[in-house]
C-alpha cells in the first residue's frame, strides 16, 4: 500500500490557485479536479478567505458649525420659548 501524501500548499500558491478560481467561470467540482485540488480543500480557503480580518476603514469626525442664529442652536432653548 501508498502511504498518502498530503500536499501542503505556501500562502502564496493558495492565494493565486484561489484567484485563479476566482478568475474561472468553472464550477467548483470541475475546477478542483482540473487543479488536482480536494473540493473540501477549497472549500475551507474559501471559508478562510471570507473570515480573514480586513481592516475597517478608519472613522473621520468632522467638526459640524451651525449656520442657524443663537436662537435654534439648542433644543433646550426651542422648548423653553413654546
């Protein structure tokens, strides 16, 4: 009996077999048996690339200066004049 290999695949070679799926119009099944690749195999790259943390754009306040006369500038000053 074969001993079973198990190919590991680098970072970089799951990133472009995954762009290069990505890139195909081929369905999964078909794909994975013309790269000679597991379809549970890319199946977890594909749940791994999906829950990978991508950076938050980052939050810009911006100061707001209101244009309307003192009178209108506080909701407390609105309900005292009613």
């Amino acid at each position: 009996m074969k001993p079973n290999k198990r190919k590991t695949f680098s970072d970089a070679e799951k990133a472009a077999l995954l762009k290069s799926y990505q890139n195909s119009e081929k369905m999964k099944k078909q794909w994975c048996e013309e790269n000679a690749i597991g379809l549970s195999t890319l199946h977890r790259w594909l749940r791994q690339e999906k829950n990978t943390i991508t950076p938050q754009p980052l939050q810009c306040w911006v100061p707001v200066v209101s244009a309307l006369p003192e009178q209108f500038n506080s909701l407390e000053n609105n309900a005292s004049t009613r």
